[in-house]
C-alpha cells in the first residue's frame, strides 16, 4: 500500500531558487555597473590626492624628492613650523574675514537683484543676461581687469573720482589698510550674478497664494519678505551660502592676479600661502599643511550643512 507523501504549503520550491535570485543578483550588478565609474574617478581624483597631501604633511618632500624619489618622514616639524609662522596666523584670520565678507555681501546683492528681478518689466531677460557676464569671465581676467581699474595713478576708478572733484589717489591695491577690502568688493562683484540667478530660481517656486494671504491679512512688504519668502527661500539660501563657502574660501587666482598676496601679506590667505609655500619656497611639506587645513575647515562646514539639513528634514 502506497503511503501519499504531503507536501506543505508554506514550503517553497527549492529548485526555483537560484533561477529567482539570478534577477536579483543581474539588477545588483546593474546597479554597481552605474555606480563604479562615479567611485573609481572619486578615488583617484579625489581621493589619492588627499592621502598623498596628508602624507607629505609628515614628509620632508623636497625639489631633490622629484628626482631620487626620497621624502623621509620627519613627525610633526612641518606642522609645528607651520604654525609657529605668524604669516599663518594673519592668513588665517584674512581668510576669514574675506569669506564672511564675500559671502554676506554677495548674498545681500544677489537676493535684493533677485528679488527686483521677479516683477515684471521691459528688458527684464536682457538685464538678467548681462548681469551674469561677471560670472562667466574667467577670474583671472576679472582680476586683471579690475587691477587695472583700480591703479593708484592710472586706473579708471581714480580718475572718476577726481572729475567729480573727490579724492582720486586712493591707494586701493597698493595700501596694507585697503587691499584685503578692494579685494573683498571685487569678489562679490564676481559671485552676485551666481547668487541672483540661484535665488531668482527659488522665488519662481513660492507659491503666489502665501502672498495673496499676507496681503488678505494687511501684512506689509517688508513683514511679507520676512516671514513668507524667507522661510520658504531657507533650503535654496543654504544652498547659496555652502557652495559660495567652498568657492571663496580656497580662491587663490583672484587674488593672485590683484595683489599677489601683497602689499606686506595684507591680502595673503590661506589659499595663497598654500601656493607660495609650495611653488615659491618650494617647502611641499609646509604647503601641504595649510592645504590641509583647508580641507579640514570645509569638512566642518560640510558636517554643520549636513546635520542642519537633517534637522530641516525631520
């Protein structure tokens, strides 16, 4: 007599299994496929060079090194040497000060063109356009070009001021008292036409009925800016000010083309120091440190971005 054999119904079929994970295991390799290219040029653009920069910070990297191929460690001297240096001290701090300078400024004149931009009014495209040529000359040219307009004795600037019967031997690039601020004022003059078109953008997404409510509730403009556009504006105005952060705190060919880092390191910072340690003195290890600093500076701004973005999203 033939015993029947029962079958489970919650048992699943074990000679289907690998034809069913063969889908899965094609689409994780697709997955993979996109998403290697996007690795492998991180790793080798991105990341060896800052292992290589952290290296050499400990290393005493020479001309002679290039050759022989020797760079033997030395600990902390390039760090301990680069920060008993009191040029680092002032770089930092120039640094500084040009970075909050640019940004604010360059914020405030981008959200108030933004801000103008968004009625409507004959020739308002062909104005947006020409406000965006500072952005797209290259700097360097924009550095030249306003050295030239800022020259103590021959620049265009001067020369306005004394037919309109001012003071026009103002020393804008050549006085330790006025360069950092004459390199200030060029770079927001370079990075408002950026902020404008990025804010001009999230005003075009608030919705036209939050104002139709304040204006419902007898809210005036200036109540109206504060409470409704702003708050709405807060993702893209993050947005402006972290990328605006990473673009001007390494500017190095601005300020290169303006002043050099001069007149008496007024103007040096640490982009610039970074450079004329490097390929001035020619001490790789020295410049490698503020380079590193650089880089751990835009880390901590990155990780306040990120941690307040997680908060806004929650």
């Amino acid at each position: 007599m033939t015993t029947p054999t029962v079958t489970a119904r919650g048992a699943a079929p074990t000679a289907g299994a690998p034809a069913a994970a063969r889908p899965r295991h094609r689409r994780r390799l697709a997955q993979w496929g996109f998403v290697a290219p996007a690795v492998l040029f991180m790793l080798l653009f991105f990341g060896y060079p800052l292992v290589r920069n952290v290296v050499m910070s400990f290393q005493h990297y020479t001309p002679k090194t290039f050759f022989t191929g020797e760079a033997p460690l030395n600990g902390f001297d390039n760090w301990s040497a680069v920060f008993q240096d009191a040029l680092f001290g002032k770089a930092l701090w120039h640094t500084l000060v040009f970075t909050a300078g640019s940004l604010l400024g360059q914020f405030c004149a981008g959200l108030a063109l933004a801000v103008f931009f968004t009625r409507r009014f004959p020739l308002n495209g062909v104005l947006r356009s020409l406000i965006l040529l500072p952005w797209l000359v290259p700097m360097v040219v924009s550095g030249i070009v306003w050295r030239r307009i800022l020259d103590q004795d021959t620049g265009v600037l001067n020369s306005f001021l004394d037919t309109v019967g001012l003071d026009g031997h103002t020393p804008w690039l050549t006085s330790p008292h006025m360069a950092l601020l004459s390199v200030i004022l060029v770079n927001i003059w370079i990075g408002i036409p950026f902020n404008m078109v990025i804010l001009y953008g999230g005003l075009q997404e608030v919705p036209r009925e939050l104002y139709e409510a304040a204006a419902l509730d007898g809210a005036s403009g200036w109540r109206t800016f504060r409470s409704v556009t702003l708050p709405t504006l807060r993702p893209v105005i993050t947005v402006v000010l972290v990328l605006g952060f990473m673009s001007t705190v390494k500017i190095l060919d601005l300020i290169l083309a303006l002043t050099d880092g001069g007149p008496a390191d007024a103007t040096q910072t640490l982009g610039t120091l970074t450079y004329q340690n490097s390929f001035v003195r020619l001490d790789f290890g020295a410049g490698a440190v503020v380079g590193n600093v650089l880089i751990l500076i835009s880390a901590v701004f990155a990780v306040f971005y990120l941690r307040a973005n997680r908060t806004e999203g929650k």
